[in-house]
C-alpha cells in the first residue's frame, strides 16, 4: 500500500467513525472536514466529496444535497465497518483499545 493509498484508507474510516457516533449517523461535509482535520487530515472540498462518493460507491454511506452542501449519512454496512465487524478493502481497520 503507498502513502496515497494509506492516508486515503484512514481519512475513509475517520469519516465513518464520525458518521457513528452522531446521534443521527449523519453529518454534513463541512462538519466532516472538521473532523478530518482534528485528526491531521486536512481536505480541500473536492478531495472529501471525492471521498464521499467511494463511500457511497460501497454502500457505506448515502449523501443528500442540503442547497450546496452534502450531507452524508451511515449505512448499516457502513456502520460495521466503522465498528470493526465487517471489512473493506480502501477503509483502514479501527484500532484494538487498550
């Protein structure tokens, strides 16, 4: 895996955790480059809705216009992958805790 390939994988896997832990499983995309940037991931709006659509490619996520915003919601496929419980190939694995 090189280094695109990589920091793709994990920016994939923030925005699915961020997804899960919301209440709701949504968020719009400036919230998610909030997100993506705490962690180190710092996104131009056209790399994350690039992101966002290999999410929903994979049916880990659903995106609806809100005006010119998208806002992306958790599938329940995206949901295990967040957690761990299912893989796909282009997310990175959560980290074990402890």
């Amino acid at each position: 895996m090189n280094y695109r390939q990589y920091t793709a994988a994990d920016q994939r896997l923030v925005i699915l955790q961020a997804l899960e832990e919301d209440p709701g499983y949504s968020h719009n995309e400036a919230v998610l480059r909030g997100v993506l940037g705490s962690v180190g991931h710092e996104l131009s709006r056209d790399a994350l809705r690039t992101e966002l659509a290999w999410l929903q490619e994979q049916g880990l996520v659903t995106l609806t216009q809100a005006g010119d915003i998208q806002v992306a919601r958790l599938t329940a496929r995206g949901e295990d992958v967040a957690l761990g419980r299912a893989r796909v190939p282009g997310v990175a694995r959560p980290r074990l805790e402890g």
